[in-house]
C-alpha cells in the first residue's frame, strides 16, 4: 500500500470514528439540550444567570470540608431566587470524604433533611479532591451516599472530572447501579462560551450532564448542557404528586416519633413552669432529642434543654459567665418528675481553629466526640465554626 492511499485510509478511518463518537453524543442529547448553570457561594445570595434561556440550576449546599460539614449560608436565597426566576433548581454538595464510609453517611444524615429543592430533584455529589487511594473504598462510599439520596426520595449524580473519576472511582459499578447519573466537566479554554462543543466531550459510559465550560459569561461562571432530560427530575406532573405525597408521608412519620414530657419547676426561677408540655424530637442515633423552644428567667438564662439518654436537662447560664447542667428529671419510670439540681462550676473552654472537628478537639482533650458535642448541648452533626467555644472541661 502506497503511502498516499494509507494516508487516506487513516483518515476515512478517523472521520468514521468521529461520526460515530458525534452520533452517540448527540443520541445521548437527543431528549434535551437545555442549559443551565450551577452557583456556590461566590454566585451571591441571589445568584447569576448566564442568558435567559437557562432552564436550570444547581445550588451548593455546602459540604463536608477538612472533616466537618459546613453548610453554605447562600444556599435558601438561592434556591428561592431560581424559583422565582421559574428555572428548574437542583442542589450539590462539596463531597471530601474520600473513601471514610462513615463520614460519607454522617454528611448524608446532616445534608439531606436540610435540601430545599423538589423530591425527585438532583442532589448531586462534587467529588473532585480528596479521594482515598483505595478505589474500592471510594466507590462504596459514593454507592452509600447515592442509596440514601434515592432512599430520602432525590435523583443522585456524581459531578467530577472524566480523569479524576477513571485514576479513583469505578464509574462502571455506579452506572450499572443507577444508570446515566455522571455530571462531567471538560473544556479546552477559559474564553467565553455559549454553546458546548462536542469534541471536547468526555466520552464514557453514563454521562448525563456536561460542563462544557467555566467561562459561560465574561467574568466566569459555569455552563451545562442537559444530554438526557435529568435536570427535568422533580418538575413533571407526576414527579409533582409523587413529591406531595411523600410530603405528606414524611410529616406523619415526624408526628408518629414526637414525644411529651411535663418540665419540673425549678426552685426559685419560675422560668419552667408546671405542666407545661413541650414537644421534642429525635436528632442522632444516640437518642438525644432537642427541645426546640428556650425559656429566659431573671438571673438564669436555659438554653439547649435536652433529653439524653431519658434524662431532662436543661444548660444555663448566669449573669457572671459560668454556666452548667442541671438535671431536671427523667421522661418515664417512677423517677418521672423528680428534681435533682446540679452544682455551679466553672469550666475549660476550647477556641475552634480551622481544621478542627467534634473528632480531633474530643481526641485532643480525652473526650467521647458525642459526650463533647452533648456537654455543649449539640450533637456530633452541628457545624462549628472557627472561633467557637466549646465546654471541654
């Protein structure tokens, strides 16, 4: 074969193949093109549209950072800013959990009772940093996550780089799971795009969504496009129904586990008052309940009452700085209301640093990480900040 007839042959070879590749991206796109972006924190409280035919949003949440979770306080402006706007508005969340199975569970527990958008709609996993080198380690933690996400009644996606997800994660087991679930980025620049442009496409097996750009606007901003209609989740008529439903379904359940008890008066405060019934709920699997209303007497200020273990207490604080526990009585059994008063003591406080968690601040100081969070009338889930004081002592 001569070299002239070879050379075309690679080519016709080549543009076989292009064909194909472009026949299966646009079949993948053939149920919708539609477009949308995806805001965190930076996007502002009510977040930044590219163009006006946009259909959808992805909004962060928050996520799990440096081995804690730390939500996104621009998270409810804007979900409710994308609503007005009348876009479809989907939620993700900033997944560093690598490969730690629990902490995978943990920011699920914290995460999914706080998502704002439509049961059906997308909660999406930003896995892209902080893998384990265990590719099986990361791939069950992910699968964990995405059963609870489908369990709590939403759509999941797993968003990251074709790279990133081929050198730490089985895609392949993912997929078979939960079909064309992939959310990837791939682009060749950061000059301005409107549209994406397929050969740059991340070819692999489940691709729902594609990123095709970080520059949808001057001044940057990230552009989608939906290839498979998911962004729709959530937004039919029957998903609507489904959504009600299940609405109603969960509110039953959160009446059916609420539970009464009568607070003691304590001696010469006259802040809790007999026979009133307050209502309680759960908030770990450590079985303590958090009362959401608190009570301001005179001299004491009672805050964070809770039950832990079947035992009322209530946290005060005086007037000079030192606060403690008191124990007010227990919910049943034939001790039910009676008084027992703790004694005032002063305590060791703790500053939070960036980087700390319930984990390495209770290893620092010898403590049980939910005896830490409960002494601090929290629990394990709560988000600390830098610059918090926590009770150590």
């Amino acid at each position: 074969m001569n070299k002239h007839k070879l050379k075309a042959l690679i080519l016709m070879v080549g543009a076989i193949f292009m064909a194909f590749l472009m026949v299966n991206v646009i079949s993948q796109a053939s149920t919708s093109r539609d477009q949308g972006v995806d805001w965190s924190k930076f996007q502002g409280n009510s977040g930044v549209f590219g163009y006006s035919t946009d259909k959808f949003v992805f909004s962060q949440a928050g996520g799990f950072y440096g081995g804690t979770n730390i939500p996104q306080t621009t998270y409810a402006s804007q979900v409710k800013s994308a609503q007005q706007a009348g876009k479809r508005v989907h939620t993700y969340l900033w997944d560093g959990v690598g490969g730690n199975m629990t902490n995978a569970k943990a920011m699920m527990a914290y995460y999914l009772p706080r998502v704002r958008t439509p049961k059906g709609s997308i909660v999406a996993l930003d896995y892209e940093d902080g893998a384990s080198n265990s590719v099986t380690a990361n791939t069950n933690a992910i699968k964990a996550q995405f059963k609870l996400i489908k369990a709590y009644g939403y759509t999941p996606v797993l968003y990251s780089g074709k790279a990133y997800l081929n050198a730490h994660v089985n895609t392949s087991a993912i997929v078979k799971a939960y079909g064309n679930c992939l959310w990837l980025a791939e682009y060749p620049d950061y000059l301005v795009r409107t549209s994406p442009n397929y050969n740059y496409f991340p070819s692999m097996d489940g691709v729902a969504i594609f990123q095709f750009t970080s520059t949808y606007i001057a001044g940057g901003l990230d552009g989608n496009v939906d290839l498979t209609g998911i962004t729709k989740s959530g937004y039919t008529t029957a998903s609507k129904a489904k959504a009600q439903a299940n609405v109603k379904k969960a509110k039953k359940a959160q009446a059916a586990k609420k539970a009464t008890f009568k607070v003691v008066k304590y001696n010469q405060r006259g802040v809790f008052y007999p026979n009133r019934t307050l209502a309680v709920r759960y908030t770990d699997s450590d079985k303590v309940r958090q009362v959401a209303t608190y009570y301001r007497g005179e001299s004491v200020t009672y805050n964070a009452v809770i039950i832990e273990h079947n035992f009322v207490w209530a946290r005060y604080t005086r007037s000079n700085g030192l606060y403690g526990f008191i124990k007010l009585g227990v919910t049943n059994g034939h001790d039910y209301g009676k008084r027992v008063t703790g004694q005032l003591v002063s305590h060791t406080y703790y500053t939070v640093k960036s980087g700390d968690s319930w984990w390495t601040i209770a290893q620092r100081n010898g403590l049980n990480m939910t005896t830490l969070a409960s002494q601090n009338g929290k629990t394990i889930y709560t988000t600390i900040y830098p610059g918090q004081r926590l009770v150590v002592r």
